[in-house]
C-alpha cells in the first residue's frame, strides 16, 4: 500500500490519521510505504515518481486536510502527475482531518471522484477525523518512555481505522484476483 499525505505540513493531524491506518493495514500483514508530500521540495514533485509509486502497490491512499470545504492543492499537484489511468485496478482508501466532525465528508467526497476518475476502486469506508478524535496518552502506557507522551486515535476512530483497513485489504485481494489474472469477476 503507498499512502499519501497531501498536508503541506510535516508532522501534522493530517499524518498522525494516515500513519494511524497505515500501522492497521501493517498490522494485518500489509507492506505499507508512505509519501509525505510536505517533505518533497515544491519544485520536486514531478521527480517523485509517482505514477511508477502507484504501479507497484495493490492499494492506496489518499490523506488530505480539509482546506476551505476541499482536499489540498498540494495532494491536487501530485495526482496532476498520474496519467488518466493512474489507479487502474488500484484499492483506494480515503482519509481527511478538518476542524469538526463533519468537514472531512466533503473531501472525501471529492477524493472519491478523483480516484474513480483515474480508474480505481474507493473501498466504501472513508476515515474522516477530526481533534475531538484523538487522545493524549502519556507514560507508563505501551512503550512510551518516563515523561513522554503521544496523541493517538481514541477507541471510536480506532474501530473505524481497523474496519477501514479490512476493507482496503479485502478489497485489493479481490482485485488481485480478478484484475491480476485478467479472470471476469462473474455477475454481480
């Protein structure tokens, strides 16, 4: 699976949701690889080789924050960078974190026409988040060391997470099958 985080932040809320699901997908035997596209230089985006990325993953998703009720322009310069079959036979999963509740569905909204218009299959779940969805855990919990502390996606976001992954990961198996072998998936 490749992931890509569309803030033009490092380190930010947007990462946290992404690496959150990227670690559920690992943790059912997915290789999981990530691009942070507020580490790659403006200017740089054309020699991330991103379409060669995509080609050699079953799956992938798609991380944006939520900017003024869309998905960010920097993840909208780097799927430019796809050819119009970009995801062909491709899983994709979806996530946004905005400010409320409610504000990441309209992006999705918008990922999902994006990815569907570049040939991929968007899994029915979408995770959006918001701050209200995580947690600070601090020491003494897990492997944190004394003194430490760690924000992590409460037990609601963490069951959607993990229906989340399944659902990717079912969905890019299936896919292997039927796209993979060139076999008719059958009636429907």
């Amino acid at each position: 699976m490749l992931v890509i985080i569309g803030s033009p932040r490092p380190h930010s809320s947007t990462g946290l949701l992404a690496a959150a699901c990227a670690d559920a997908v690992g943790s059912s035997g997915g290789e999981v690889r990530s691009i942070e596209l507020a580490r790659v230089p403006r200017g740089d985006l054309s020699r991330l080789a991103l379409p060669e990325k995509v080609d050699a993953v079953d799956a992938v998703v798609l991380a944006s924050p939520v900017h003024h009720s869309g998905y960010s322009g920097l993840l909208k310069t780097a799927l430019d960078e796809l050819p119009r079959t970009g995801f062909a036979g491709k899983a994709v999963g979806l996530l946004a974190h905005g400010s409320g509740p409610r504000t990441g569905n309209v992006v999705c909204d918008q990922l999902r026409t994006v990815a569907r218009s570049l040939g991929g299959w968007v899994v029915p779940t979408q995770i959006t988040a918001c701050p209200e969805d995580f947690v600070v855990v601090r020491e003494g919990r897990g492997s944190l060391p004394a003194g430490g502390t760690a924000t992590v996606p409460d037990a609601a976001l963490t069951d959607r997470i993990d229906r989340f992954a399944a659902e990717l990961h079912r969905c890019a198996a299936m896919l292997r099958l039927t796209v993979g072998t060139g076999a008719e998936a059958g009636p429907v």
